[in-house]
C-alpha cells in the first residue's frame, strides 16, 4: 500500500496555494495600498499642480508687494496713486469728459 506518484502531497498544494495567496494580496497592496503605486501617481500630480500653485500665489504677492512699495512714504509713484484714486474714489480731472 503505497501512495500514487501522480498525486502530490496535501501539504504541497497547501503551500502554494498560501504562497499565492499571499503573493497576490502583496501585489494588490503594492499597487492599490496607502503606499502603493497609484497613490504615488496621484500624490505627485497633486505636488506639481501645489507648486504651480505656488507659484502663481508667489508671482501675486510680488506684485502687491511692488505696488506697496510704490505706494510707500519712501517712494512715491504719482501715476500709480492717479490711477488708484480714479478707481476706488472715482475722481476724474476738471477738465475730463465722462461718457457712461
């Protein structure tokens, strides 16, 4: 009474089927997971899009910072506060026409 060589052993099949159980749960935590590969892709699109950001956020403050300077008691752009008058108070020159 001897065991058929064409059968494998139980504990063989019960081996690689563990094997591959846990070959392929790595596999979809290494692609699907916190920390896998889609998460990657999309935390670097969300990076470059905060640095395009920035950099736009950096290019205003620059601006608003030239305009304080240029508005400033040290430096004063008469043009500059012309143009600002007419905006926010409304002034116009006496000898102006204005069409509305």
């Amino acid at each position: 009474m001897s065991v058929a060589p064409n059968r494998p052993a139980l504990g063989t099949v019960a081996y690689f089927g563990l094997a591959l159980t846990a070959g392929t749960y790595f596999t979809f935590a290494a692609v699907q997971g916190d920390y896998g590969l889609f998460r990657r892709i999309q935390t670097n699109a969300e990076r470059e899009r905060l640095a395009a950001e920035l950099a736009t956020l950096e290019a205003e403050v620059a601006r608003m910072e030239n305009l304080t300077r240029r508005l400033s008691d040290q430096y004063l752009d008469l043009d500059l506060l012309d143009q600002r008058a007419r905006e926010v108070l409304g002034l116009i020159r006496p000898d102006e026409i204005v069409i509305r």
